[in-house]
C-alpha cells in the first residue's frame, strides 16, 4: 500500500510545478528526469492545458508507492530552485517569476517544518530507545547478581574442600568480569601462586582468595601484606586485597 501523502503536501508541489516552468518542452523534460513514464507524457496532446494535465497526473502518481517517491523527489528539486530561466522569456516574466518564487517558498516552509517534526520523532524514538535498553539491561543485571547469589549459595554448601575453592575463584572473577572490572586471573611470581589482581582508577590490588568456614586472621594478611613488595617493590601493587567467604559472607581486608 502506497504511503498516504496529505493533500496540503501535494497541492503545493503540483503549484510549484505548474508554475515553475511556463513552456510544455521545459515541463517534459522536468517530469521525464523524474521518470515519469513516456507513454504518458506522449498522451499529453495540444488541447490539455499545463493545470489539466498536472491533475491528471499526481492522482496517478499518489496512488503507488514508486509515485509517491517521485513526487517527494521533485518536491525536493523543486525546492532546490534559485533562478527560473524559463519563465525570463515571458513578456511578464517579473509577474510568473514572483508567483513562481511565491509558490517555491510556501513548498521549502512545509519540507522544513516535516523535517523538523521529522527530527524530534527522531530524537524522542533515540530517548525511548535509550531508557528502554537501560531497563533492559538493569533487568538482566538483577538477573544475573541474582544468578552469581544462587551460585555462590550453592557453594557455601561446599565450604572448605579443595574443588569449592577453585569453584569460588572462578565465581569471583566472573562477577569481577560482570563489573568490568580490569583484572587478571591467578598466576605464578618466583614460585608463589598469585590469587590474582584488580586494577582500579590505577591502583593494582592483589587477591588473596580463600573460601573456609573460617574468617582470615591478622597472620594471614599481615603474611600476605609484605609480598607485593617482596615481588614487585617499585609497582603500585601496595594495596592487598584479601577476601575470605564465612558461610556465604564474603569480608574484604585493605
């Protein structure tokens, strides 16, 4: 189904177009570089007048979707013009030039005015579509924290064997990937096995991950506290970051 064009719209472009151009070659050849068919330019015979055969062509052309096109097409060529070098070799070329140039900018107001309506359609549908995708993805951010609870709840109930601490490695640093959080998985430095490290505004933290019943105590991090210094003495890797997991609590020491 062709797209509904308002009647205001069309009248202006058939008035512009009937007054733009006063000889019937210089109409043919505006119509044709805008494909209007042959076959019915050639039906256009001496005893039509410029206004007859204009109406019988837009109904023609409003009614499919490739003649809609082509109106919008010489509307936009049409509101293109500056001069109308057809019409100085009239006797009262001042008169149709004015009328014509009347005609032009009654056309470029309402292609401004569609255009701005245009643009803040767009910029509306932009907002929309900006607070839709921001709900969505607090949706699936809720979704999945409730998912990485579930998982960590499952976990406690493993608390202290040796395969529930890689699981709640893994755990850590899919929720530390979740964030966006730079990081880097567990490694090795002169023989002593790194939990891993987080980067933040700067600032590298090494992890220290244990998932026991028990919550680490002063010895564990004051152990663990002198050894970014002891592997990295001039890094900014001062900060430790010591996580323990007591029956599904999780406790941070700086």
């Amino acid at each position: 189904m062709a797209e509904k064009l308002t009647s205001h719209f069309i009248d202006l472009v058939q008035d512009a177009t009937l007054k733009s151009f006063w000889r019937r070659v210089t109409l043919l050849n505006f119509l044709r570089r805008h494909h209007i068919a042959s076959s019915f330019l050639a039906g256009w015979d001496s005893s039509e007048t410029k206004r007859v055969f204009l109406e019988r062509l837009f109904p023609q052309l409003e009614a499919s979707e490739k003649g809609v096109q082509v109106i919008r097409e010489m509307a936009a060529s049409l509101a293109e013009q500056v001069r109308f070098p057809d019409l100085e070799r009239c006797e009262d070329c001042a008169e149709k030039t004015r009328a014509a140039k009347d005609a032009i900018s009654s056309l470029k107001r309402y292609l401004d005015t569609q255009k701005e309506k245009a643009d803040e359609l767009r910029e509306r549908e932009a907002v929309r579509t900006v607070a839709r995708e921001r709900t969505q993805k607090v949706v699936r951010e809720a979704q999945t924290l409730e998912k990485f609870k579930d998982r960590l709840t499952e976990l406690s109930k493993q608390l202290g064997t040796q395969e529930a601490g890689y699981a709640f490695q893994d755990w850590f640093y899919d929720l530390v990937n979740f964030f966006e959080i730079d990081h880097r998985r567990p490694y090795v430095v002169s023989g002593r096995q790194i939990d891993g490290s987080l980067t933040v505004e700067g600032t590298t933290y090494l992890a220290e991950l244990k998932f026991t019943r028990e919550q680490a105590g002063a010895p564990d991090i004051d152990t663990f506290g002198d050894y970014p210094f002891k592997t990295c003495p001039r890094s900014n890797s001062s900060t430790l970051l010591l996580t323990t997991c007591c029956e599904g609590i999780i406790v941070i020491h700086f």
